[in-house]
C-alpha cells in the first residue's frame, strides 16, 4: 500500500470552545484531463490515443450503467453508485411520483488509506 502525504491546517470546529480543533487537508488544486492523460502515458507506456479511449469508453460505459440503475466496480479504484434524492408523493391520479428528484453519483474508494502521513502547517 502506498504512503499518501498531505499538507493539513487546523480548523475550529462546533466545539471549539471546548478546545477541540479539526485537521483538515488543504486542497492543492485539481488535476486536469490533459495533466491526467500525460501522467498516465508516462506510467503506462501507452500512446496517448490509446489512454484517451480506455478513458472515453470507462466514461459511457459508467454513465450508461448508473443511468439503468447499476452501481459499477472500477478494479483497483473503487464503486460508483447512483443516488437520487426527493420526496414521494401521491399525484392527484392517485399515483406515486417523486417530487424534486435530484440524481446523482457517488463514490467509494475500493481500499481505506493505511497509512497517511500530515506535515501540518500555522495559518
């Protein structure tokens, strides 16, 4: 399992009368599609049009099957569910439908970091 580093400050929380403070990870900006593409050539030792339709095909195929109603295993990533959240009412048909429906996708890393390393920071 490999070491994940990252830069924490601390934030007062709910009970920070009580002393009580909250690590919390700094965020160091995102990474973006073509940084990400280039980051997997160099690991992969692929050409680039070939990483772009592994990605493009990961792409419909999730978006496919969260759409059906599937949640979707990514080997060494992790799941990716369908959620929707709304409140079920009874139309005046008498029928059951969802009103404000918002849908959505959500994610769950396939392992738990064991090991993670801070360096903390004053703010």
């Amino acid at each position: 399992m490999k070491e994940i580093k990252c830069r924490l400050k601390a934030t007062g929380g709910v009970m920070q009368n009580a002393g009580v403070v909250y690590p919390v990870v700094i965020d160091a900006g995102r990474i973006d599609a073509g940084a990400l593409v280039e980051m997997m050539v160099r690991n992969c030792n692929v050409p680039e049009s070939q990483v772009l339709a592994v990605l493009s095909s990961l792409s419909e195929v999730l978006t496919e099957m969260l759409t059906l109603g599937h949640s979707v295993e990514v080997p060494w990533l992790g799941y990716f569910m369908p959620k929707v959240k709304g409140k079920v009412v009874t139309n005046s048909n008498g029928t059951s439908v969802v009103d404000n429906a918002r849908g959505d996708v959500a994610f769950k890393a396939k392992e738990k970091a064991d090991v993670m390393s801070a360096v903390a920071i004053e703010e």
